[in-house]
C-alpha cells in the first residue's frame, strides 16, 4: 500500500507550483498550488503558514514558491489552453 501512495504522489514532481495568498481573520495564509502539467485537472493545494501582514506573506511566498519550483529541467509551466475556457 505504501508504493501505491508514492506512485499517485510521482507527478508532484512534473508540477507547477503557483502560490495562493488570502486574508482570513486579520491574518494572511499562504498555500502552495500544485498543478500537474500534463493532466491539469489535477491540483493540490497544500497551506503552510499565516502572517499578519499582506507584503511579508508575500515575500514567503515567493520563497516557498522559488524552493518547491526548483528543477534540473527548468520552472514547470501548465499550458493555459488546456483548460478550454470560454470568455463569452
């Protein structure tokens, strides 16, 4: 069961990690976005830590983002097309 759970966890690695940061209760959360770049339908969005000011959360963010994002091959990106989004 255990390699079950490290297979479904494989295309963390091909990710793209974006960060998502909102005010809840005075406090400003920061969450990693995980995007798979081959099946973008698949995400996870993983909170790590809260801050009291909106420009320190974001200073981490873009830490914690730099950190997950790092790759021998270069950033991972989603192609936006994927999604099939209408603006009508």
């Amino acid at each position: 069961m255990k390699n079950a759970k490290k297979d479904d966890d494989a295309w963390l690695q091909d990710a793209e990690v974006q960060t998502r940061i909102v005010e809840e209760r005075g406090r400003w959360v920061v969450s990693l976005v995980f995007i798979d770049t081959k099946n973008p339908s698949r995400v996870l969005v993983n909170e790590i830590a809260d801050y009291r000011s909106k420009r320190l959360a974001e200073i981490h963010a873009l830490n914690m983002q730099q950190t997950a994002a790092k790759d021998s091959r270069g950033t991972q990106r989603v192609n936006k097309d994927d999604y099939n989004i209408n603006n009508n």
